[in-house]
C-alpha cells in the first residue's frame, strides 16, 4: 500500500530530536505499530518492549568505542551482502520516515576470513550507518558485538 499523505521525517540522529520526537519515533518503533501506512510497521518491532531508543543507541554507542568499530564501517560491511531474496508480507519502509527504498529482502554476509556469517534485514545497514541504530531486543537485531564475533576482533 502506498501512502498518499505525508509521512512524518524524524532527524537522523537521537541527539538532534526533540523529547517529543523521541517519543513519536518510539511509538513508531514498537511491536505491531501499524497506522495508516502499512509499509512503516513491523510485526517484530525495531525495540522491545520497555526499551528506551536513546539508551539502546547509547549502549550500542559505547559498545562500539570498546570495540574500536564504526556505524559508517559496519554499515559499509553489511551493504557488501548478497540478498537471499523477498520475504513474506509488505515492504518495509525506514520507520525514520525518510525516503529510503522500502523492500523485505533478508541478507547475508559471510566474512572471508572468519568464514561466520550473519542473516539481516535489507533496512538494516541503513539504520546503522544513518541513525546510529542497531534495533533493541528484537528477532532481527545484529549488534556491534554481533558483528564484531563474525569478522574475528572478538571471540
């Protein structure tokens, strides 16, 4: 379904919003939200329940520091995936409400000297290298950690 009204655009950034954007954004973040544009819910959700948008990007934020990782750099590594192809159910519009192509494709990278690899949502490298946003606790999160096992810096 495609929205013929204009959809809200949230800053890129958690630093750059407004207390009540946060809030908005969360709403629009949360499991099942669906309004009026069916292509910028999730069934799954981008936060788990209860979670705060601003502490999940700090806690990801600090995780990366630890790791000496980059949101540009991972982001850059996962866009590098092959798609496996469309998934059942709509596309999947970035729920910042910018003008990002929607899809449902899943991807996969394998890293070439670990040979580990790790299965995400086409939005993902998006919201990584865009909004500094890895997803809360979710089915389809990859976290820095995540990624950093994959490529071999942590065990």
């Amino acid at each position: 379904m495609t929205a013929n009204y204009q959809v809200k655009r949230f800053p890129n950034l958690v630093e750059q919003m407004s207390n009540e954007d946060i809030r908005e954004l969360e709403n629009r973040l949360r499991k099942d939200y669906v309004k009026v544009d069916f292509e910028m819910g999730s069934s799954n959700g981008f936060l788990g329940c209860g979670e705060s948008l601003v502490e999940v990007i700090e806690r990801d934020k600090k995780t990366l520091l630890e790791l000496g990782l980059t949101y540009k750099g991972i982001a850059t590594t996962l866009g590098m995936g092959i798609s496996l192809g469309k998934t059942r159910g709509f596309n999947q519009s970035c729920p910042w409400g910018d003008n990002y192509p929607s899809d449902n494709s899943m991807m996969v990278y394998k890293d070439p000297k670990t040979g580990l690899s790790m299965v995400y949502s086409f939005l993902m490298p998006h919201l990584i290298g865009t909004h500094h946003f890895f997803e809360g606790d979710t089915p389809y999160r990859i976290g820095p950690r995540d990624f950093a096992r994959v490529i071999g810096k942590i065990k």
